[in-house]
C-alpha cells in the first residue's frame, strides 16, 4: 500500500491574512513546492454529516481569478460527482450553473469597468 503526503505551508502577514501560499506532495514528479493564490479543501465527517472546509486565498489573487477558480472548481465537481453517483442529468445541471455563474460575472465585470 503507497501512501502520499501533502504538505500546505501558508506565509501571514501580522493581521493573519495570507500573502503566499505552497504546497507539495511526497509522490509528485517535482521537488520543488508549488505556489498558488487560493485553496480551498473540503473533508467529509460521515459521523456528524458534515462537511469541513478550508478555504484561503492570497492578497494578491484578483476578482477575476476567484471567479475563475470558482468556475472550475463547479465544473469539477459536476465531473467528481457524476463519477462518483452515474448521476449525468445533475452533473450537466451543475455545468450549466457555473457557465451561467461565470457568464453573469463577465457581464457584472464589463458594466462596472465601463462605467469608471
């Protein structure tokens, strides 16, 4: 049996917000720690029915990266869920709100650009 670790390192500013973020994993192909702006990391409790999250971004990550990251997040977990349950009608109904939400961003994005 192989076991993999990952390791989170997260730099804070003194308010405790934070300014960088990397991570590595013992059986990835590279030595060297990974930087990204944002994170988010989701456990399941089956005891309490609950889920946990984690969920930190850097100061430097624009609007338009979270919304981004947040879109791809959605059309991922419309792929992990239709694996995980052959549910394809729900999946397809969760990629259909995370193109409307991404749509809806853009648009939010060119009318408050347009009016400065």
């Amino acid at each position: 049996m192989n076991k993999s670790t990952i390791k989170i390192d997260v730099l804070l500013d003194p308010d405790k917000v934070p300014e960088q973020i990397t991570w590595s994993a013992t059986d990835s192909n590279t030595d060297i720690a990974q930087k990204a702006k944002a994170m988010c990391i989701a456990f399941w409790d089956s005891a309490d029915k609950t889920a946990m999250r984690i969920d930190l971004w850097t100061k430097d990550m624009m609007v338009d990266e979270m919304a981004d990251f947040y879109y791809q997040m959605l059309i991922t977990m419309a792929d992990t869920f239709k694996r995980a349950t052959k549910q394809e009608e729900m999946s397809n109904d969760m990629k259909k709100f995370a193109s409307s939400f991404f749509e809806k961003f853009k648009a939010i994005q060119l009318k408050e650009n347009n009016g400065k």
